[in-house]
C-alpha cells in the first residue's frame, strides 16, 4: 500500500541501536469517530460514504450520520448508557458501519464479532466484555442467527418480552435483529431506529463534547492462536489517526509499517515496509534490552495506535503493553537503520532447543522444496535435557511423504498422520 514518504525520522544511529522515531511532518487529529463523522457529512454531504451492490443500497456521508444518530439515539431509550458494549454479529452489510457509527456517536463501544462465529464462540465473547446489548444480522449464508442464539439462549423462543435475562449471558439485556420479521424475544432494528423523538436524536449532536477521544470505542477479538481470543480495546483517537493513514496492521496496534510509493521492488518484497509518522520502533533481546540494528529480536512499538489493553485481563496487559508504553508485538524481527523492517517469525513459534533458536518457518521451506511433500508444519515437542527438541522425525518424514505425495506432514513425531 501507498502513503506519502516521511522525511522527518529521527534514527538512533549513532549509537548503531535498533531504535527508529518516526517524528511525522502532519500533526496527529484529535478528535472522535463521532466528530469526524460530522465533519465529513459537513464537506462531503452528497458524497456516496457506502455502496452496497447486493443489498442496492447507497448511502452519502449526509444520510449515514442522519441512519446513525437515529440508532444512537434508540439505543439510548433502549437504556444503553456511554461505555456499554454494543455487540455486532454481521457480515459485510449496509447495517454494520451504520451500527458501528450509532455506538460511536452515543458513546457506547462497539464489539465487532466474526459472523462465522459458534454459538459458544458468541457465548464466549459477549461475556468476555459483559455486552450489555447484541445487534445481528438475520442470516449470514445458510447461518440462521437466531437459530444459533437459541442453542445459547432456548428460553427465546418462548419469550413474551422484548428483554432477555439469562443465566449464561447475565449482562444481555437486549438483542436487536436486522429483519422484517418480529423474532420472539428480540426487537427488530428498524423499530429501534423508530423509538427515539426528534429532539432525541438531534440532541445526539450536542452530547459530542462529552466523548473523550482518549476512550474506548470499539473492541476486537484476536485470533486467539495462542490461546482463546483476548479482546483488544481501541480508542477513537487510535481509529480516527489510522483511518487518516492507513487501513489495520495486528489488533493490539493499529497500523506499523507500510510500503511507500517510491519504494524499489527489493524493498517492497523483501521488507514489511517503513515505520509510519508518529511511531517510534525498537527491537529488544530477552532481557529487553535494545539491541543492534540487523539484528533478530523482538519488535515494540510505541505511539497513539497501540491499544488501550485487553480487555478485562490485566495480566494479559501488563504482558504486552507497559507503563511506559511500548507494546511488544510478538514479532521476530529485524530492523534497519532506514527504518525498514523484516519479520523473521513470531516469538511464540520459536522452538529453544537448550540455547539454540530453532525457527519452524526456515524448516518448513526447505521441507517444501521436496516435490514429495506438500505441506509441513514445525512443532516442538518436549525434551527433559533441552527443553524443546525435534527428535528423530526426518526419516519417518520422508516415508510417509513419499508413499503419500499429498501428505500434510508435522515435525511432531505424535502428529506424523497421514491425511
């Protein structure tokens, strides 16, 4: 991707230390997503925001802050108050980002869920963050969503009130569905957006003021590779800023390096980039030390687009994020002193064989030249005298590959299947 090239980095390479300050010659915005929400709809009022093809609809800035405030303000008499959590389980429709906008402009912080999602998975993470509210989709594909709901919450279906209280979602007081059809126990959302007076929806605009841009407004769910996901709170000033830039990097920081327009091919293909305005960029050892440029370790970052923590998980955070700000992002990595950057792995994937640093990834491809493999995966199994150790795998391996050439092959010797 393209963005305008930063002249104003400041480099520490005097002292030839994997630290790179990238100062920026534009100041950073500090406003809310509510704000900038407005002043677009005020520059570019007929200007299309969104365009829908398969649902045929189009809406301008103008009408999506008009669709916005409306649910913003029927949220509000539904009884959401600032800093609720707003659930919403879409897939890519008209009615997300006007979801998304409503929460923003009533101070409330969206948590934006996988349509793909289990009925546990839903379960998990509306729990995770004690949503107080569930704004979905009438279907996703052949995924009913209020079938699924009901293996969370079978007393729906006989539910007289448009209310929910469950003991396996104690904090869901509301569950709101984009659909003509009326679904016991849940309220549709184009009646929400017909609840509020004019006078409510337009005093929306007047409770702007109140929304710090330094608080939380929407949360994400991470992967969750390396264990259930964890949910990362964002701030509007993180968003706002990245929008301006950008689109996302990881979820625990906005955006790191980019391509830039006149970069050469080598770079492009070989790096991850260059560090963006307003980011400062280090690379530590173990002891979290900084250590020479060139040279593998892990990569922090520190600025306005690193997240606010995880969600209800102090130690998660105090693990990722520290009190002077700098973020580990897990990455293996290698920075230059053009603040051009390499990823060599992740942490967590390296296997420490007694002091030896073993990474799956430079395996796995040179496994991969093998016409007769297809696929490899590097896992460490335990060792009582090195710790991790891949012990006598490379003869079985080839076996198995070359009976089977379509094999799916893992350097843990108890997963050696064939598939």
């Amino acid at each position: 991707m393209g963005v305008k090239k930063n002249k104003s980095v400041q480099e520490n390479s005097d002292s030839g230390l994997s630290y790179v300050h990238s100062v920026g010659k534009n100041p950073l915005v500090y406003r809310t997503i509510g704000q900038q929400l407005k002043l677009s709809a005020q520059a570019n009022a007929q200007r299309e925001a969104f365009v829908f093809v398969e649902e045929n609809k189009r809406f301008t800035y103008e009408q999506l802050l008009s669709e916005a405030d409306r649910l913003a303000a029927g949220f509000q008499c539904l009884g959401l108050d600032k800093g609720d959590r707003v659930g919403i389980l879409m897939p890519n429709v008209s009615a997300w980002p006007i979801t998304m906008f409503a929460a923003a402009r009533a101070g409330l912080i969206s948590v934006s869920l996988n349509p793909t999602y289990t009925p546990q998975e839903i379960q998990d993470c509306l729990n995770k963050v004690s949503a107080k509210a569930l704004v979905a989709s009438e279907k996703f594909g052949s995924k009913i969503y209020y079938d699924q709901l009901l293996e969370i919450l079978p007393e729906l279906s006989s539910c007289n009130s448009k209310k929910v209280q469950s003991k396996r979602l104690p904090f869901l007081s509301t569950i709101i569905i984009d659909s003509e059809k009326d679904y016991p126990g849940t309220v549709r959302l184009r009646d929400v957006m017909s609840l509020a007076t004019i006078h409510q929806i337009n005093k929306i605009e007047s409770e702007q003021g109140d929304i710090s841009p330094d608080s939380g407004c929407n949360i994400q769910m991470t992967s969750g590779f390396t264990g259930p996901p964890k949910a990362v709170l964002l701030s509007h000033n993180c968003l706002v800023n990245n929008c301006h830039n950008v689109t996302m990097g990881i979820s625990e920081c906005a955006f790191i390096f980019a391509s830039l327009p006149d970069d050469e091919d080598e770079k492009i293909i070989d790096t991850v980039g260059y560090v963006f305005s307003h980011l400062e960029a280090k690379v530590i050892d173990n002891e979290g030390k900084i250590i020479p440029f060139s040279t593998p370790g892990e990569l922090c970052i520190r600025g306005y687009s690193t997240m606010m923590g995880y969600w209800g998980d102090e130690e998660q955070t105090r693990n990722i994020l520290g009190s002077d700000g700098w973020l580990k992002t897990g990455d293996y990595f290698i920075l230059e002193p053009n603040g051009y950057g390499k990823i060599i792995g992740r942490i967590s994937d390296i296997i420490t064989k007694g002091s030896e640093k073993i990474f799956p990834k430079e395996i796995e491809s040179l496994l991969g030249t093998f016409p007769a493999i297809e696929e490899a995966y590097v896992v460490g199994v335990p060792d009582e005298h090195w710790g991790e150790e891949l012990n006598g795998i490379c003869e079985k391996l080839l076996r198995i590959s070359s009976e089977n050439p379509t094999v799916c092959i893992s350097l843990n010797p108890m997963e050696c299947r064939e598939s």
